[in-house]
C-alpha cells in the first residue's frame, strides 16, 4: 500500500502541464455531479424552494407556469402537455430507468445476487412495506374516500436516505449503507409493482399488447448482442408512448427499458488484453516527439483504434447510468421537488393536521410503521439464523438505518399524485412526507451519529478498499474515493496492515483501531 501510495505520487501526468489545473477542476465536478451527498442537499433546497414559493404571492405565477402547454403541430392537430406532467410522466420515466439500471445492477453483481446475503434487506424491505400499510388503513379503513393511498407510506428514498448516511463517511461501517441501499432497491421494486398494478388507469389492452410487442423487439436486440444504445433509447421512446396510452403509469417504461439493456460488454475482454498491448506498442513505436501530434498519421490511427474499442468495453448499461446520473440526480429530482413538495401551511392550524386521517396514516406509516416493520422483520431472520448482521453493524446501527427508511421524499410524494383525486388529500399526504421525511433523517442521523462517536472513542474507523473506486454504485464510490484518501494519511506500517487485512479476510472493508487522539484529529 504505501509503495502504491509513493507510485501514486511520483507517478508523470498523462496531461501536459498547461491543462493540469483544468484536469482537476474537471475531476472535482464529476465527483461533486456523482455524489450523493451533494444531489440530496440540492433536492432538499428545491423542497425548500417549492415551500417558500407555496406560500408566498409567487405561487399563482409558478403555477401558471408549470400548467403551461408545450408542444408541437403535426397538420391541423396539436400535441400538447403541461411542463408539469413533461416532469411527472416523462422525466421521472427518466429516473425509474436509472432506478432499473440500479436493480439490474444489484442483480447481476451487488448484493441481490447472493440469496443469503440479500435476504435480510429483502426481507426487512417487506416488513418496512406492511407495517406501514397496516398503519395507515388503522387510519383509514372507514373511509372509502381516502383507503387507496395506502401506498404513500410504503417507498423509501433511496437519494435522500443514502445522502444524509452519506454525511457521516467512514465513521460508520460499509455494511450499513450496503443493507439500506440494497433495502431501498427491494422497496423501489415493490413500488414499482405498486404503481403498475394497483395506481394506473383501467388498461387499454390494445396499447399494452403493443407495449409488450416493443419489449420483444427490445429483448431480440439483447439476445442478438445488440450493443448499441440508439436503438434501445429509439425503442424506448416508442415504449413510453404505448405505456403512457395503455393507462399504465408511463414511469413503467423506464423499469422495462432497464432491464432489457445488455449488462455485459460487446468486447472479447482476454482478446482485448493482448490486442490493446499490440496497439500501445505500435502507437509508441510511430511516436515521434518532434513532429505535431497532428501531422503523425500512423500514431493517431493506432491511437483512435484504441481509443474506439476501449470505450466499447464498458457495459451498454453502465454507461448509460454514468451518462443519465447527474442529469437526474441534480435536474430531474429537483425538478420534480421544485414542482411536486408544494405545501399551503399558512393558515392550517397543527391540530387540523393531527386530526386528518390521510396526514396520519401516511406520517405514522412512515416515521414509525417503516423503522418497526424494518425492524421487527430483520430480528427475526437473524435470530432464526437465516442471516446475520452484516460484517461491524451493531444493532444500534440497524435501528439508524431503519428508521432513515422512513424518508418516503421523492417516491411517497409521487405515489401519493396518483393514489388521490382531491386537492386536499394530495396536500395533507404531501404535508405528512415531508414532516415524517424531516423527522426520520434528523433522528436516524443522530442514531448513527451517537454509535460512530462512541466508536471514535475507541480509536476505530472504518476504511472501504481502494479497489473498485469507479464503482457502479455511486455511493459506495464515494466512500471508496474518502477511504483513499485516509489510507495515504496512515504510516507505512499502518498501510501495509490495512492492505494485508483486505487480503487475508477477502473483505472490502476492515474496522482500523487507532490512538482516538489522532481520530479526532484526522
């Protein structure tokens, strides 16, 4: 490790000196545009914002605006749609393809591949979508008006949640984030059958035959190893169309396009070991430094061949995420907070909330139905030892992350715009996830943030491996990237006994003991 540390250092710019600086500034956005840290601070001043705006005199102005029509004219017809639903059905069909691509992720190489390992998040997901359930139809069961938006309480946002755990860093261990993110994913996958089934419109079964007619067309080019993206996203066009015209919520196509985006790579990756050398070994053998590099055709041929085909071994669908994360993560989610957490609280008397039974059922299902069912399913596969606890994750920690689930933001506030049909519901539903959201991150924050004090007066911290920094999962990058950095701060001792840990125990993450001194002044 600290040989690898002192390479690191001395190691020559692959940039000429002029373009250094550049560099760097242009590493810094693309590790502030892949945070998750960063994308829930700015979805959280986008709330702030749609709550200012609500209740102040701009709100009539923004509202005439999100209501404007835009579209276009095809002969004597004109197809329209207000920017409000350009947001809610056709960005956020957006950021349920991410959300596809995260679950396909999980699938093909995270944590959902290995039963055993997944069980305990997929389980508990289940408990955090019952007991909510449970609760608000205690709420609400004698009212028939109000019965269908048992839904609202039941989804976890995984950006909000991920990027207040994200605050602590490595102060808490790597297994927290992996169970609440994993659990997150099952629950983004049970609300995705929520929508699907129980929120859409009465079907048109013509558009859906047609809708699943794409989907094959879609899984012929991933069986005939189509690795292009064009036509997947020109597919997925036509297949948002015939999901929007089925009456099925048109987010779903999103989901659908995931899943059918090939997850391996049109590359020969052992043929590309040896031909890639072949190539850097011509490129550097028709280098001449004395000539411009433009005027030298038989390096820059050899360098665009390797150029072109090294891209092409990233997978269709890692790339595709790469591209649409900040878009999504630091637009579109604002977006939709910007338009969708509007909240009239002038004039509600707090009693009046209290006496709601839309505004209880969602704020009790997800501040204590979704900490409790997390809770309570999770004890009892680990106690019947069909999982454990993942590796340095006390109870205390569980208890943080399951009551972090209760932040319903972005999904609860989408599902709660399709399960009512009055105004008032929608609000006193709207005013119930951001209080619980508020609550659960503050008090799930402080449960982590008392377990990693008390691990810091032990002197341990908690280092992810290096290894893997560009991982698909943004988050787990993003500690990565912080482990590296503290790894370099460690004496050459302490370098190999950290890198010597990762080797022997196969882990991603150990659990360093040091002079609590010197933690509190890292």
């Amino acid at each position: 490790m600290a040989a690898a540390s002192e390479e690191r250092n001395t190691e020559p710019s692959i940039f000429i000196d002029e373009v250094r600086g550049h560099q760097a500034r242009y590493k810094k956005i693309l590790e502030f545009t892949h945070s998750a840290t960063k994308s829930a601070g700015i979805m959280l001043l986008a709330a702030i914002a749609a709550l200012v705006i609500a209740n102040t005199g701009a709100y009539e102005a923004f509202e005439h605006l999100i209501h404007q029509e835009i579209g276009f004219v095809i002969g004597g017809t004109a197809y329209t749609m207000s920017a409000g639903h350009i947001i809610n059905d056709i960005f956020m069909a957006v950021f349920f393809l991410i959300v596809g691509l995260e679950i396909k992720y999980e699938m093909t190489v995270g944590e959902l591949t290995n039963i055993r390992q997944a069980l305990l998040p997929i389980v508990a997901a289940c408990g955090g979508v019952l007991v909510p359930i449970v609760i608000y139809l205690l709420f609400n069961i004698g009212h028939p008006d109000t019965v269908h938006g048992w839904g609202v309480p039941t989804a976890t946002d995984i950006a909000f949640a991920l990027g207040i755990m994200a605050l602590l860093g490595n102060r808490i261990p790597a297994g927290v984030r992996v169970f609440l993110s994993t659990l997150a994913v099952a629950d983004d996958i049970i609300a995705i059958l929520v929508i699907a089934i129980f929120y859409g419109q009465a079907p048109s079964f013509m558009w859906l035959a047609a809708a699943a007619g794409v989907v094959v067309l879609l899984l012929l080019l991933n069986r005939t190893h189509v690795y292009s993206l064009v036509p997947y996203l020109a597919l997925g066009v036509v297949l948002w169309f015939c999901v929007f015209m089925s009456g099925v919520h048109s987010t779903i196509a999103g989901v659908l396009l995931a899943f059918t985006i090939p997850s391996g790579s049109r590359v020969n990756l052992r043929g590309f070991l040896s031909w890639s050398g072949k190539k850097i070994r011509q490129a550097y053998d028709s280098f001449n430094p004395d000539e411009p590099v433009i005027g030298q055709k038989d390096y820059m041929r050899n360098v665009k061949n390797l150029s072109a085909i090294a891209a092409q071994v990233i997978p269709p669908a890692t790339r595709l995420e790469n591209k649409l994360y900040p878009w999504v993560y630091f637009l579109v989610l604002p977006l939709f907070a910007l338009t969708n957490a509007d909240v009239h609280l002038a004039g509600i008397d707090p009693s009046m909330l209290f006496g709601d039974t839309v505004f209880m059922g969602v704020f009790f299902g997800l501040l204590l139905g979704k900490p409790i069912g997390i809770m309570l399913f999770s004890f009892v596969v680990v106690k019947t030892k069909l999982a454990s606890l993942p590796t340095n994750v006390s109870w205390i920690h569980m208890i943080g992350a399951a009551i972090l689930g209760g932040v319903g933001f972005t999904m609860a506030i989408f599902v709660a715009n399709l399960a009512y049909v009055d105004e008032t519901h929608i609000a006193m539903a709207k005013a119930a996830i951001l209080c619980a959201s508020t609550v659960a991150g503050i008090v799930g924050f402080t449960f982590l943030l008392i377990e990693a004090k008390a691990d810091a007066k032990r002197g341990v911290l908690y280092v992810t491996s290096p290894e893997g920094a560009d991982s698909a999962t943004f988050a787990d990058a993003e500690a990565r990237r912080a482990s590296e950095g503290i790894i370099d701060t460690f004496g050459e001792e302490d370098q190999v006994e950290v890198q010597e840990a990762f080797e022997d125990r196969d882990n991603r993450e150990v659990a360093v003991q040091l002079n609590p001194e010197e933690l509190k002044k890292g």
